[in-house]
DNA sequence: ATATCTGTTATATAATATATATAACAGATA
DNA sequence: TATCTGTTATATATATTATATAACAGATAT
C-alpha cells in the first residue's frame, strides 16, 4: 500500500487517507483480514499527526470497511463489506448528478462520461483476485 | 428554477448553489443569455447572505458559467460554455474514482455502476431543447 | 436631480472544520 | 517491567464558512 498525501490539495488530509485506503481495498492490494499500521506508526511515515490518522480509522471503522481487534489491532473487515446502503446510495446520487450536470455543460457526450466512469470502475478493481502487489 | 438549500447538510451553501445553477443551465431551465436574480434578491428569497451567493456567482464567473453585463446585470454565458478543461477532467476523475472504489467494495457491480451514471447524466439534460420550464 | 437598484469591495465577527501538540489511560505483548 | 496498541482528553492554531454592516461607482427609472 502506497499512500500519497496531496499537503496543497482543498480535499482534507484524513478524507484523501480514507479514499486511498477505500481504494486499496477496492484493488485488492489490501485484504480482508490484514492488519493496518498502528496510528502512530502510519502518522510518522506519513509526517502527519497521530489524530489525523485516527480520524481515518474511526470514520472507516463506524462505515463497517474496518475492525479492532483489541489483540490484533487494526485489520480490514474479516467478514462481510458493507453494502450499498441509503446513505452511500444518496451520496452517490448528489455527486454523480453534479459531476455529470457539469460535464453535459462543458460539451461533454453521455457516451465519454459513461466510458470515463466504466473506466475508472475497471481501473480500480482491476488487481482484485490477483495477490494484491 | 427552483433553488432549494439544505441547511443541515455538509455541503457549504455557495457549493450546493454553485451545483444547482449548474444543473439548471445542463437542464435548460437556464438557458444562455438568461438573467439571474441579483445577488441581493436571491439571497433574501433563500433567506441567506447576500455574500454567500455573491461568492457563488463570482465562482461561477471564474469558471466561465455566468457573465456579468453592466447593463444586464448577471447572465448565464451567452456565447461558448467552457470545455472539458484539464482542472476539470482531474476533478472528474479524482471524485469519479473515490466513488466508483466504494460502490466496488460494497458489492455493486460495474454494470449497476455504469448504469447509475448513465442515468444521473440522462436525467440532468433531460429537458434540453425543450422550453426550460 | 433624486432615489433606487446593480455588482463589488472592505471590515468585522462568530461558528465550525481541520490539523497539530502533549498527555494520560487500560489492555495486550514481549 | 517496558513497550506497543487504540482511545480519550485538553489545548492551540489556522482556514473555511456564513453572517452583518457599510460604502462605492455605474446604471435605471421616476
């Protein structure tokens, strides 16, 4: 897992964290069952604060993409993901219509908005199955 | 155009006005050329102030959505609509890839995904051609 | 001309969000 | 015992969001 923080980025620290750990998931590079940097651990190799860190966790903890083991500490979710559920239906509906509202302005054909999002699907799931790098 | 703010939601208010302008000009609600109500007008008509929809209109100015007339006053961009710029594909894919990670990892398959997208951007231009409500 | 409306700018204030810093606690581990 | 874990508490600094009040110059209508 390679996680890159954008410091110059409008987009917080701990949601870029939670999206990057979401996404290796998504890949597969982390699997069900696999065990997290400790909080202190991750914040110094990512030169941010121990809370920020924190914050990722707890918010991706209450989701249900995360557990603490009170031996095995931070793993992801042994068992079943979540699933599409009202609330992640609702936020994808109001950040799908902004985009795609956006994009129909600036010229762009429901046909190149599909294939963008058919290609951002495939690309971050393409290594799922694989042994996750 | 019906603007209708949620006071409750994360979403700051110029952002959900900057987004609901936008899905009036992809519906045709707002057609190019069209007045806007000033800034004052509109923000006691949303019960909000005055400056929150001036930073909205100035937002919107920046990206090419409105213009400003000394005569007209506000006007949706009666000439070329701004392209698909660079910033823009980057948000697009930066926001399109966090989501379709997430709908991924709760389950939702490509086709349900590619599906969902199709459909948000059909709704958004629905009415374009017709006579903008 | 007077009054009114326009976008715009300046200044101030309050509330909230973000991020960091330091410290401490209980449970688990070596 | 010493160290690591997640967790909680407290404090501080900064930025963002939203509001409030005021003023300015240009345009409009009476």
């Amino acid at each position: 897992m390679f996680i890159e923080l954008d410091l110059q980025s409008e987009t917080p620290l701990y949601e870029q964290l939670m999206n990057q750990l979401i996404e290796g998931i998504a890949s597969g590079a982390l699997k069900p069952g696999d065990p997290l940097p400790s909080v202190r651990n991750l914040a110094e190799n990512l030169g941010i604060n121990l809370h920020t860190v924190n914050k990722s966790y707890t918010l991706l903890k209450q989701d249900g993409f995360l557990q603490v083991h009170r031996k095995k500490g931070v793993v992801v979710q042994p068992d079943a993901m979540p699933g599409v559920t009202a609330e992640f239906e609702a936020k994808l509906v109001r950040q799908l219509r902004s985009l795609a509202a956006e994009a129909a302005v600036r010229g762009m054909t429901e046909e190149a908005f599909v294939t963008q999002c058919r290609k951002l699907y495939g690309d971050t799931i393409m290594k799922r199955g694989g042994d996750g790098q």
